[in-house]
C-alpha cells in the first residue's frame, strides 16, 4: 500500500538531518500492513487537511513499516502499532501510541512544539483532579509509552493498590487492562517484577485461598499470572481444589477466575464440579441478560444498546457453552443434554450452535 502524500519518500537518516537543518520536527509514523488502526490512520488521520497544513509547516513526515525495516525499529524500541515517534533537534522527544484520529493527533503535535510532551498532559491534568482515576491511568500508560518504566511502575502499582477506593467501577479495567499492562511491565522491566512480587506476597502466600479475602484471592491468583503465567496459577489450584470450589461457588469473582484458569489449560472435568446445579447457574446466566435487554437506556446511550445487548447475548451463550462442555468431559451427559436444549430454546440461532460447537472442541467432546 502506497504511502499518504504528506510523507516523504527518503530514509530515516536522510529524514533526520532534513529535520535538524530547517528546524523542523521529525515526525516517524510506524506502521505494519497488517495493523488495521494503522490503515485507518493512513484513510483518515494522515490525509486531514488540518494534520497535512501542520505537517508541511512545522515538520518533516516518515513513515517506516515495521516489518521491512526491522533493524530500525528495533533500534527505535517499536513495540506495537500504530506509534507515531517526534524527534526534536534530532533526539527522540515523545512518542505517540495508538490509534490518534486527526483532532487527537493534532493537538499532541501542537502540544510537542510548545515544548509540552504527553506525560506533561497527563499530569498536569492529574494536578488538576487527583481524584480522577482515569486521568492517573492514561499517566500510567503514557509512562510506559514514553519508556519512563521507573514511574510507570510506582504508578501503576499505586492505581492496583488505591483505584477502587476512588473508583469501583473501574473493576473490570483493573482486572483485564490495566493487568494486561502490568504483565507487559514485569516481563520486560525487572524492578517492576520485584515491586509487583512484593504486592503479591503482601497478600498471604499460597495459602491466601484458605485465609484470604475473596479480593485477596482474586488478587493473588491475578497477581501471579501476570508474574508467572497461569501455569503456576493451576497448580496452586490443584492442591487446592476443594476449598476453592466451595468458595467459588458462592463469591463470582473467584469463580470467575477458576473456570478462566481451568479451560485454558484444558481441564474441563474440574469446570464441571464449579457447576453443581447447572440448570440453575445457566437461568442465573439468563437472568442477567434479560435484565439487559429490559433496561432503560439514557437518550444520549440509547445507540449503544444494541452493541451492548448482543455482547451480553455473546456473555450468555458462551457460558451456557462452557457448562455443556464441562459436563460432558466429566460424564454428566443427561444434565449436559438438558442444558443443551435450554440454551437453545432461550437463545436459539446460528452463533449459539457455534459456541457449543467451539467449546466442544476445546474440550474434547461430541456434542450429543
């Protein structure tokens, strides 16, 4: 795919120093053939009029695929895609991660010129709140951004400490996103795997899941798998099952997190014992999303709503998958029969034989 026009068509070093002697910014967009928020970009972003005026004005534009020029972006420490690189005076200045659409891209460079980088943003805009949870996120993820893993690391581990006492509902983005972040840290910075082995073992050790609180457990177990993998996750499992099947099956996050850990590494028969009255857990299931599609929605949300009922009709379908597979990898296949024909009949349609399907797969088994 050919280059945006505002692009020029010369090598880095050549790009560098046309910077260097006009004063200008070098502005190194990375990009991949593959990496559909780059092609959006490329459509949108890099064709503004606005963004190619300030281009031409103030900067000099590259752009590099990463997977042609693999020596200089590695070099560069690219490490996903999109990353938009601004070097100023010919050093590396601030970078730019992720998918920016015009407005958002614009501003960053206008900001860069006057001397302010991203993580000057963010905080100053943490100055202005301390109380904004999702302010000190974005600051964690543009230190990171920036390479500045010494702070990232304090402050990240300072939002897994603190961000529910200020934030509840930023539960699920602790525990998928932010987690995710943090097992990026840790694999790549040794002091963020010391201060977050610390975190861990603050909790009790491995024998949280008797004495711990269903937070301390969840912790523990979600601590660990961004340290160590999973793998270290289901052993301490296996020696552990019985007490934490009986917790599990009246505290959902913990749950929650063993069925995780189980059907990843393929132990469905173990699945099925958190399912001691399937019938009931799938109505429970059903429930849920019944409750969704009854909702009323503010005006300004009402176009999200069909998104957000077919994601919890995906939420059902998969559960009431997980439940036919489990049991019939631990021989219940007369309860596995029943749940079968009541998925179907609470949600019938093409996409709930294919989840069925998959999940048996997964696990091994025939659907009867």
């Amino acid at each position: 795919m050919p280059h945006p026009s505002v692009f020029a068509s010369i090598g880095f070093p050549e790009a560098l120093a046309a910077a260097r002697d006009t004063g200008k910014l070098l502005v190194l967009d990375a990009t991949a053939s593959w990496c559909q928020p780059c092609q959006t970009m490329d459509r949108v972003t890099w064709v503004d009029p606005k963004v190619v005026a300030w281009l031409t004005e103030h900067a000099v534009a590259l752009q590099i695929d990463v997977d042609e020029q693999k020596d200089l972006a590695t070099s560069l420490s690219i490490r996903s895609m999109p990353t938009v690189i601004v070097f100023r005076a010919g050093v590396e200045f601030d970078r730019i991660v992720g998918m920016q659409g015009p407005a958002d891209l614009l501003a960053r460079l206008e900001a860069l010129q006057r001397g302010e980088t991203g993580v000057d943003q963010r905080r100053r805009a943490v100055a202005a709140n301390s109380s904004d949870m999702q302010a000190r996120y974005a600051l964690a993820r543009e230190l990171v951004s920036s390479g500045r893993l010494d702070e990232a690391t304090e402050e990240l581990a300072w939002l897994w400490q603190h961000v529910l006492e200020h934030a509840p509902p930023m539960i699920g983005v602790r525990g998928s996103f932010m987690l995710q972040e943090i097992a990026t840290l840790v694999a790549g910075h040794p002091p963020a795997r010391v201060r977050f082995t610390e975190l861990r073992d603050a909790l009790g050790g491995e024998d949280v899941a008797a004495t711990g609180k269903t937070g301390e457990v969840t912790d523990w177990m979600d601590l660990t798998t961004a340290l160590f993998g999973s793998r270290v996750v289901l052993d301490w499992l296996t020696c552990r099952m019985d007490a934490l099947v009986a917790r599990a099956l009246t505290e959902h996050a913990i749950h929650f997190r063993l069925v995780r850990v189980l059907t990843e590494h393929g132990r469905w028969a173990d699945v099925a014992l958190l399912f001691p009255d399937p019938a009931a857990a799938l109505h429970q299931a059903h429930g849920q999303l019944d409750a969704m599609s009854k909702r009323d929605f503010p005006k300004e949300l009402l176009p999200m709503r069909p998104r957000m009922l077919e994601a919890h009709e995906d939420i059902f379908r998969q559960q009431g998958a997980q439940i036919t597979a489990s049991l019939l990898a631990a021989h219940r296949d007369e309860e596995a029969r029943a749940v079968i024909a009541e998925v179907r009949r609470l949600l019938p349609g093409e996409k709930t034989e294919e989840a069925l399907a998959k999940c048996a797969r997964s696990a091994g088994v025939a659907l009867p």
